[in-house]
C-alpha cells in the first residue's frame, strides 16, 4: 500500500470515529509553565523534551472544536488540525485509529487529550498524557490489567504497576500483545502508570516515574534555563505576547551531534525550539540560553553574519527559500538579559496565524511552518543556527 492511500485511510478512519465516539468535553489546559512544574528535574536526566498543546491546536482552526461540542459536521477541520501535531508522546498519535480500542484498554479516549508530552527516548521514554477520564477509571481499567498500587509514603499521584511491582517494568511479553494500550501494549509490555486529576504519566523508566509520582523536587520549571527560555519564547509574540503550542526542549547533543563550534564560543546550556502564537502571527523560534549574557552576545555576532546565506544542508534550499514558501519572513535575532547576568540568543521567525493560514488553504494541515523547523530539527540539520 503505497503512502498517500494510507494517509487518506488514516484520516478516514479518524473522521468516522469522531462521529462514532461520545462527544467528550475538554476543560482548559495546564499552562506550559505549570504542566513542567509537574517535572522533576532529575527525570530530564536525558536531555530531551516533546511537547504538543492539542487543544490549543484544534481550538486556533477555525471550526475545528465541533467534534467537542456535539457538532459532528466540524470533523474535517479537527482532522486538519490533528495533522499538525508535530510533537509529544508518539504512539498517541500512531494509535489515533484505534481509538476504541485504546478507550476499552486505557479508560481515556485519545481524542481528548490536551496535551501530550515524552521525556526522553525509547526504550525509556516517558509518556504525559493531560487527559479527561472518568471517576475511577485509571483504577479499574489498571486493576483490569492485574496493575495494583505501589505504596509511596507521602506520593503527590498514585502510583500503579503490574503486580504491584516496579521490577516488571521492563518486561516485554509478545504474547500478551495489547496494542490499545497505550503504556507498553504494542509489545507485551505493561509499564507503570502515574496518575491525578486528569494527568497520566507512564514509562519504562521506573526510577523516574517513582521520582515523577513522589513528587521530589527540584522542579524542570524552576531550572533558570527552561524558564528564561520560555519567557523569551513567549515575548516574541507582541506586545500582548504569544502562547506556546509546541516546543522542544533539548540539551545541545540532541541538537548537533557533533558538538565541535566556532571557536572562542561555548555551547548553549539548553536549546529551545517552539511554536509561540499571538493574536495576529504565529512564531517558530529557536532559544538558546548562556549562564552567561556574554556568551549570547558572542554567538549573536557570530550568527548574524551568516544567518542571510544560511543552506539546509540535507535539501540545498537556502533557509530563506525554505520560509518565504510559507508565507514567512525572518525576524532580526537578538539577545536579551535573563536573571542572574545569563542570556538568551532567540533567532523568531514570523509566519501567518493559524486561522489566516487556514483561510489561504482551507486544504492545508494546521502549523505546518512549524513542522518544517521540527524535519529541519530531526534530520540534525541545523548546523546553520550553531554557534
């Protein structure tokens, strides 16, 4: 089956669940700020963060909340709206078809999660799930699974594993296939699950999810880093400011493999790439946060010198070619002071809302501009932006 027929059978498939499933209400998501003060520190061990706003995607399409509201002619314009999840928890949307199955098996409907996060890479990626379930749910699907709690003195969210055990959270047993659950079924697996007040958090990693469920801080949104970053992020949107619908939060290896630079400037402590919406544009923005401003300014002077002739180097295309083909322009990089005398290096570029986006093409999926950042991201193709 060749790919384009398995996109049109995939979304086929979503539209006729979106009529097939009870009409779910989606209540109003964490901010990004608080969703990472759900984080510790010590489960970021990896470097690597994903995240996707759902809802903020779905609701930024014009008509694309129908499904959420009982009007079931809006399934069009939500399927364009799921296609520009461009991050988070992978399997959420690999198992988007099965849909049912995934509700009988993990008593939540993926259709309405509000956010997805992963921390980390498999094997040992974590899976955050920001989802409405109903009373008693986790618990009896999880005791359905022979799950059963693991005693934590003073835990901030219940903490269940199979057999009541942490030890089989590694475990993978074919034969015991269950490829609607979300949390290791696609292999035999069960791993651990976290959960509270309409956040599930599950992974094979079961240090982390004991640190995640206990609550033990410090916390990533205390990390000077990430907030200084988000913050920066954030005021590229106006003067109202933006909100950030995804973004990716990596430590520079994650970034560029070869972590060899220009000399004379060190690598940023952390890099972030976001999609950051205002009123009347959306921003794709790259962040890279110094301990020191100095270290920002250098590797602005450097940057600014070649960010106009900048090549992808796996295509050819110039940079520029790559974001006038969608509707964009480059905005001047700059760095700004961050507390405690560190800095920020944030190179934004400007794009169409995604309400305008979808007016110019009400055939085209929702943040697309975003996802050419995130292929540029994953094929390790941003040498242009290294310092």
């Amino acid at each position: 089956m060749n790919r384009p027929w398995k996109t049109l059978r995939f979304f086929l498939l979503l539209a006729a669940l979106l009529l097939a499933l009870p009409v779910v209400s989606m209540r109003a998501a964490l901010p990004v700020h608080d969703l990472l003060a759900q984080v510790p520190q010590g489960a970021f061990t990896s470097g690597y963060l994903s995240l996707t706003g759902v809802e903020a995607l779905i609701l930024a399409r014009p008509g694309a909340s129908g499904p959420f509201s009982g009007n079931r002619a809006d399934a069009r314009p939500f399927r364009l709206a799921m296609q520009g999840i461009s991050g988070g928890f992978q399997d959420l949307v690999v198992l988007l078809p099965q849909a049912e199955d995934v509700v009988r098996a993990t008593g939540s409907n993926p259709l309405a999660v509000r956010q997805s996060m992963a921390i980390g890479l498999p094997p040992f990626n974590q899976a955050w799930l920001a989802v409405e379930f109903e009373p008693n749910a986790p618990e009896e699907t999880l005791k359905g699974k022979g799950y059963g709690p693991v005693s934590q003195a003073g835990s901030v969210m219940d903490l269940w594993a199979a057999e009541s055990s942490l030890e089989s959270a590694t475990v993978i047993d074919l034969a015991k296939r269950d490829p609607g659950f979300l949390f290791g079924g696609m292999l035999g697996g069960r791993w651990p699950v976290a959960f509270k007040d309409g956040l599930i958090v599950s992974s094979r990693d079961a240090e982390a999810l004991r640190q995640i469920a206990s609550g033990e801080g410090p916390m990533l949104a205390e990390r000077p880093a990430g907030k200084a970053l988000l913050d920066a992020a954030v005021q590229t949107g106006g003067e109202k400011g933006g909100k950030i619908i995804q973004l990716y939060l990596l430590t520079p290896e994650h970034v560029w493999p070869d972590e060899t630079g220009a000399a004379g400037i060190s690598p940023p402590e952390l890099v972030l790439l976001a999609q950051a919406d205002g009123e009347d544009a959306s921003q794709a923005v790259l962040a890279f946060y110094y301990a020191e401003e100095a270290g920002a300014r250098s590797a602005l002077s450097h940057l600014e010198a070649r960010l106009p002739d900048a090549q992808i180097a796996s295509t050819g295309r110039s940079l520029e070619d790559v974001i006038q083909n969608l509707d964009g322009q480059r905005e001047e990089p700059r760095a700004v002071p961050a507390p405690d005398g560190a800095g920020v290096l944030l190179i934004p570029f400007r794009f169409p809302s995604q309400a305008a986006a979808a007016e110019r093409n009400p055939d085209a999926a929702s943040a697309l501009s975003f996802r050419a950042f995130v292929t540029v991201l994953m094929k390790a193709d941003l040498g242009w932006a290294k310092p």
